[in-house]
C-alpha cells in the first residue's frame, strides 16, 4: 500500500520513493490532502522535461483538494530508467498496474503536454478507476508540420549541435513571438536552454525514446468518458488551441478553456489562474466564474481558427530559396520566389517554375527577403507544383529577434523600394548561416 506524507517543499528535491512493475522501475512521491476530505487523489504526469520540482508551485493548490500522487514512469521526469520499447499505451498500461499493486483503486489524472496522452489514454481504457481528467497540449492527430519540427529537433540532437537544440526547444515551446503578453522572463528562456543544451548522454537518450513515442503517434486511442478538463494557453503554437478543442469536442463530459495570456507553458506563465482552474475542477465548481481563463460553451469551439498567429503580406513579395551541396558547398537551389503570406511561425510561397526537387530539399532551403538582412532556414511541409507551405527552422534567439522585428516594422509592408543590401552581401549573409550550419 502506498503512503501518503505530510508535503514539505525540500522533498521535491530527494530521493524519490520507488516501486517495480515487473522489470519497470515507477518513481513517485505521495503527499496527504486536506483533512477531513475523502476524495480519489490526483496522479499528477509532467511533461518531458519536467521534474518532481517543476510541481513546487503547483502542489500549494491542488494539496487544498486531494492528496496528490507525482509520478516518474520510465524514461519520464527524472527516471533514468531508459525504456524504448515502451509506447504511450504501454505506459498508460504500467500506469494502471502500479496504482492496483499499491491499493489506489480509484484516481483523477493530470497530464501536461507529453504526459496527456498518458493520462487520457488511461483514462480511456481504464474508466471505472478513474475520477476526473485534466489534460493540457494535446493532439488528436499528430499534424505534419508538427511532426517535422520533433524530427528537426533530433536531428539536431545527434548532430551533437547542443546550443541550437536548444535554443530550438525554447524557441518551440515559447512563443517567442507573444512575450510581451505572456510575460514570460529572459531568465525562465535562459535556464530552459541551459537545461536543454546540457543534456547529458542519459538525458539525450530519453530525449529520443519520448520524440519516438511522439511520432509514432497516428491518432489518440480513445476519448475518456469521465469528466474532463482541456486546457491550453491561448498563444500555444506547439500544441495548438484547436487542436486542444478537437480533443475536448470527442469527450461527452468535457471542458475547454483557454488560459488568457500564456503559451505551451501556461503553469510558468500564468501560475495562479491555471492552478486556480485546476483545483477548482476537481472541486466541480463552475469555472466560467474564474478570473484569466475563457470558458467555452459546448458545442462552440469544434471549429476554432487553426492558424494561432497573424500572417503578413510584404508589399515586396520578391524573395529567394536557396541551398548548398553538402558534399562541396557549392550552390544546388537558387530560385525566385514570391511571399504569398508569412508570419512568424512559417510562410507560404509561390514561384513560377520549379527547378529542383522538393521531396530532396525539403529541409535544407534557405529564404533570404528582397530588402530585408533576415535569411531563415525552412522546413516545406506541403507543396504544390507552383507553391510550398513552409515552416521557419527556428534554433536562434538572435534570428527569431530579427524576424520579429521585421514583422512589426510596417515600413516592410509599404510600397516596395530597391533592395536595401547587395545581392552579393546577401549571399555572404547565407553563407555565414550555411556554414554554421
């Protein structure tokens, strides 16, 4: 049987409690709830780069609602236990075995980006041991363009390039284009890319094992029947509101709130209103009543806007993609385009005639602007024989401060002018980044 404990902060920090599921070590740590109040307690999942710690905050809400159960399943958290042939409903699986080996016969579950799929799939399989359900950054269905970013990132990693990774990790989970809403602080961006890009080789392989999860992914495996809240931030472009809302849209008792001002991080950046909703669901309170978040009536949010961020249209759409033999640097693409949209996440492009592979340079392009300094690496998801939907390659803080600057200056949107650098000190520019590269 499980014990629960009397919560004191510095526990977070030690030495976990540990159990065995056959060869599958679980980590976890049990805290008592209020008094007096006999309801299921709260098995809390993180995300992929969280730890026991990260829920320092989080514990002096929910602890006033339930006893609270943080677990670490292999390869997850701190568990160091690396564990590549287990896949999400295999762990959803472990999950379940544990808390009937230790007497929790009933559960709610919180799972927070990675840990969603954990925690509903659980909830879906397994819904007469299950309370409530809390779910924040999930997908239905794994979009392309999100896909390619995860396997971007690991390509990255094995490249050994630590400083883009992890710049890149950031600049994902981050919205770097909504700080000033999200308020989010330079040291909070500074010490997640520390993290990031000091990744140990342990670290790494987990890092791996859970993209790996991620992408083989095809869809959700089911949609709990519990009560469930989906939650996301309203600026998330990782997991994306709509697609939050499609999860919640399939869930017969479900609801959906957006968190005003935050992004895929929405418990760093808006601690108190995203706790406050957490605690009060499991409490059943009405949460259209709470302060930061926006309540969606049911039947209202199946349909949401899919792009989260504005796009722009240069009154000068004449722009280039280019790329670069890997085997001798020399040119390979060199082709004129036109900047049908862009914004900060991505662009869509269109050009006349098309004088080279894409399913071969779909990741190595380079878009370099008419009168602008700023080249940006791409990723083309989608393509047609005259356009290309494109994703920026975002691993550089400097770069993404470039673009977004070149997005809020208006003067790119007036009538065009002759450009503002020579083609030939452009091409040094797209050098540099190759080269860097």
């Amino acid at each position: 049987m499980i014990e629960f404990k009397d919560y004191e902060r510095s526990m977070l920090r030690g030495t976990p409690c540990q159990d065995s599921v056959g060869r599958w070590t679980v980590n976890y740590l049990a805290f008592k709830g209020p008094e007096g109040v006999d309801v299921p307690p709260l098995i809390m999942l993180g995300g992929a780069f969280q730890n026991f710690n990260s829920f320092k905050f989080s514990l002096d809400y929910l602890l006033k609602v339930a006893p609270v159960v943080l677990v670490d399943l292999p390869s997850l958290g701190e568990n160091q236990q690396l564990s590549s042939e287990l896949g999400m409903e295999d762990l959803s699986d472990l999950l379940f075995q544990w808390t009937q080996r230790v007497g929790l016969q009933r559960v709610s579950l919180m799972g927070l980006s990675l840990g969603s799929v954990i925690a509903s799939t659980f909830a879906y399989k397994y819904p007469h041991h299950t309370e409530r359900l809390i779910v924040t950054g999930i997908l239905t269905r794994p979009r392309k363009s999100w896909r390619m970013l995860l396997e971007e990132s690991l390509r990255t990693l094995d490249e050994g390039k630590m400083d883009e990774f992890g710049q890149a990790v950031v600049l994902y989970l981050v919205n770097h284009n909504r700080l000033e809403e999200t308020e989010i602080t330079d040291t909070v961006r500074r010490l997640f890319h520390k993290q990031m890009m000091t990744f140990g080789g342990n670290d790494q392989h987990r890092y791996r094992i859970n993209a790996r999860r991620l992408l083989e992914i095809e869809g959700i495996l089911g949609y709990p029947s519990c009560p469930v809240l989906v939650a996301t931030g309203e600026y998330d472009n990782f997991t994306m509101p709509f697609e939050n809302a499609s999860f919640a849209a399939h869930c017969p008792q479900a609801t959906f709130a957006l968190i005003e001002g935050s992004d895929h991080v929405a418990q760093l950046e808006r601690r108190d209103a995203t706790m406050n909703m957490f605690a009060g669901f499991l409490r059943g309170d009405d949460l259209r009543t709470y302060e930061g978040i926006r309540v969606y009536e049911p039947g209202t949010y199946q349909h949401m806007e899919q792009r989260g961020e504005p796009r722009f249209v240069p009154c000068n759409p004449k722009a280039r993609v280019v790329s670069f033999s890997p085997v001798d640097g020399s040119i390979a693409v060199d082709i004129p385009v036109h900047i049908h949209d862009m914004g900060f996440f991505g662009c869509m492009l269109t050009y006349d005639t098309q004088e080279f592979s894409l399913a071969e340079h779909s990741r190595d392009l380079i878009l370099c602007l008419d009168g602008s300094p700023v080249c940006i690496e791409l990723l083309v998801f989608e393509h047609t024989e005259n356009s290309m939907r494109c994703l920026f390659k975002h691993g550089s803080f400097d770069t993404a401060y470039e673009l977004k600057s070149l997005l809020n200056d208006q003067s790119f949107f007036l009538p065009s002018r002759s450009s503002l650098r020579p083609v030939d000190e452009q091409m040094g520019q797209i050098l540099r980044i190759y080269r860097a590269g």
